[in-house]
C-alpha cells in the first residue's frame, strides 16, 4: 500500500480539525470505500477478521459504531473497485480525531496496512435520516 493511496488529505483534516475545535461539532457518518489485498481474504479470512475486530473495538471506545457494511458486487458507473462498503456513523468530528490517539490504534494501523490495498473515505451528514 502506497502512502498516497490511503492517506488522508491534509485539506480535509484541516475541515475535520477545525469543526471538531468549534462549538458546531456534530456527529458524522464515514462512508469507507475497501479494495483489501489478496492476502486479507475478505470477506471471511483469518487477517480481515483480525482488522474489523480490532476496528470494532476502537470505535467503541469513541461511541461510535458501524451502521452497516456490504460487500460490493460490481460497479455500473466509475472506475474505483472496491469489495466493500462500511458506514461507520460517529457521535462528532472528535471521536473521529480520537481512533488514532486510542492504545489500539497502533495494531489498527499495523492491520490496515496488511489488509488494505485502497481505500475512499467520505464525509457525510451524520444528521441524515434514512426513511
């Protein structure tokens, strides 16, 4: 995995960081977009086990929680393939901020790393209602 491919832009941490210093934090929901290396063995392997139980435990640390996740059968429109998708709704822009200052970040990271071949993330309404 690239640096390029999965960092995240210092622009929209910028956005992130400031909402989350202002008195307008809000809860927000993190659409994540997952292309997992073969070696993961998504959906069911030993590794992307590993990963969503150690990112399921981060996220409860920060209240927030996976609201569902999918895995992606095909693309009619673009040219990003992915094998799933994750909407990890969050309580503010904070707890977002707070995953990689938690204890188990580290292994967190060392996990996405291994399973992780790209990876989109996009910030959306965590307001939204789904009726």
């Amino acid at each position: 995995m690239s640096d390029s491919v999965n960092r995240a832009q210092d622009s929209e941490l910028s956005i992130i960081s400031a909402i989350a210093a202002s008195d307008q934090d809000c809860p927000v929901l993190m659409m994540n977009m997952n292309k997992y290396k073969p070696e993961a063995g998504f959906p069911d392997g030993n590794l992307y086990e590993s990963y969503m139980g150690v990112l399921a435990d981060l996220l409860r640390q920060v209240g927030a929680k996976i609201l569902w996740r999918s895995a992606s059968y095909g693309q009619p429109v673009g040219d990003h393939d992915i094998d799933e998708i994750l909407a990890v709704w969050f309580p503010s822009h904070q707890a977002w901020l707070n995953l990689s200052n938690l204890p188990d970040a580290t292994d967190n990271l060392r996990l996405s790393k291994l399973s992780v071949q790209s990876a989109v993330i996009h910030r959306c309404d965590g307001k939204a209602t789904f009726d």
